[in-house]
C-alpha cells in the first residue's frame, strides 16, 4: 500500500472506521482480527542456571558476556540470591533450546 499523502489521508481514514464499523456489525468485508498470545517465559532457578552454564561448558565470566550482564548477577542467579528477569529468562531459554547458535568452539592450535 502507497504511503498515503496529505490530500487522501482522510479518505483512507473514513474508508478504514467505515469497513470497522461494517465489521463491528457482523457485515462481510476486509475486517481481520487476530488474537495473539504471548506466553509467559519459563522460570530459572539457581539449579536450571547452573546446569545449563555447566552443559555450555563456560565460566561465569563467559556466560555473563553471553547474557549481557555481570558476573556477579549470574553468581547470585546461580546462588538462589536473585531470580532472572522475564526477559532474561526469555533469552536463557533460547540458548537452552540453541546452544551452537550462541556458542561456537574453535580450536586454537
């Protein structure tokens, strides 16, 4: 659909509330409605944290880099001081699901 301009903004607006309106009332038109559902993150406690740093094969240090936090945060998650934030959790469980997406391994001769 073409940006619209100054001159046909307000026919695309009326044009838009009328086929809501239309829709509203149960008539056929160009009405889409959709539901979207965003489930919450799973939790991760101290133990889940831990294993999957351990299953990653990296120092606190290194998974912290990974996360975008600090050492010390990742030592209080793993310690049951502090719980992850749902966005961390988020994050936390695609690497869980994709961990040689996060981290590659080179070796070094």
């Amino acid at each position: 659909m073409p940006r619209p301009t100054k001159q046909n903004l307000g026919a695309l607006l009326v044009q838009s509330l009328t086929e809501l309106r239309d829709g509203l009332k149960g008539q056929s038109g160009k009405l889409t409605v959709k539901t979207v559902e965003i489930p919450d993150p799973p939790a991760f406690d101290a133990g889940t944290i831990h294993r999957l740093r351990n299953r990653l094969g990296l120092s606190q240090a290194l998974f912290a880099k990974l996360l975008g936090v600090s050492r010390k945060l990742v030592e209080a998650w793993e310690a049951g001081k502090r719980t992850p934030s749902p966005m961390a959790c988020r994050l936390l469980d695609a690497i869980a699901h994709r961990p040689t997406f996060y981290v590659r391994r080179r070796r070094v001769a």
